[in-house]
C-alpha cells in the first residue's frame, strides 16, 4: 500500500510541477489556464489520494478523499468562469497569422 501512495504522491508532484511549468511557459492567458485548470486539478488530486493512502482507512484519509473530491469538482469550475469572464470583458486569445507573399 506505501508503494501505491508513493507512485500516486509521485504522479501528483510531477503533474502538478507541470502545471507550474506551463503557467509560466504559455504565451496568453487562455493557454495558461488550461495547464492550471488540467494539470494541477489531476496533480492535486493524486497527491492527497497519495496521502490518504498512506494513512490508511481511517476518519482522515476520508476527509483527505473529500477535500479531493471536492476540488476535482471545484478546480474545473472555477477556470471556466475565470475564462469566460475573460472572454466576456474582451480579452482575445493570442492568435498566429501566417503572412502569405
């Protein structure tokens, strides 16, 4: 069981470094949001699934798989509202137009 939590930690941290690396990576706020609203969901995710597999069945792995449960729902929710807020208020994604001679 120590060995599954350490594979899901794992996957969590190197997710949730992608994500970071992808925010500060992108060229416009739209693709920015999709590395955070993606890959630090499923990043966070694992890591206190990880978490509360290393503790065992006990009352707070429980809460640590609510509180994960709770942002697979919260995360996906928020980015989408930042973005059409965006979107709404007039902010263009950046877009690449191939000049033709």
């Amino acid at each position: 069981m120590k060995i599954l939590a350490v594979i899901f930690l794992a996957l969590g941290f190197f997710l949730t470094a992608v994500a970071a690396i992808g925010i500060l990576r992108f060229p416009d706020f739209y693709t920015r949001m999709h590395a955070s609203g993606k890959a630090d969901t499923l990043g966070v995710a694992l890591t206190l699934v990880g978490l509360a597999l290393y503790e065992g069945f006990s009352l707070t792995s429980f809460k640590i798989l609510f509180i994960s449960a709770f942002i697979m729902f919260a995360n996906p929710i928020g980015t989408h509202i930042l973005v059409r807020a965006a979107h709404q208020s007039g902010l263009k994604p950046l877009t690449k137009r191939r000049e033709s001679k």
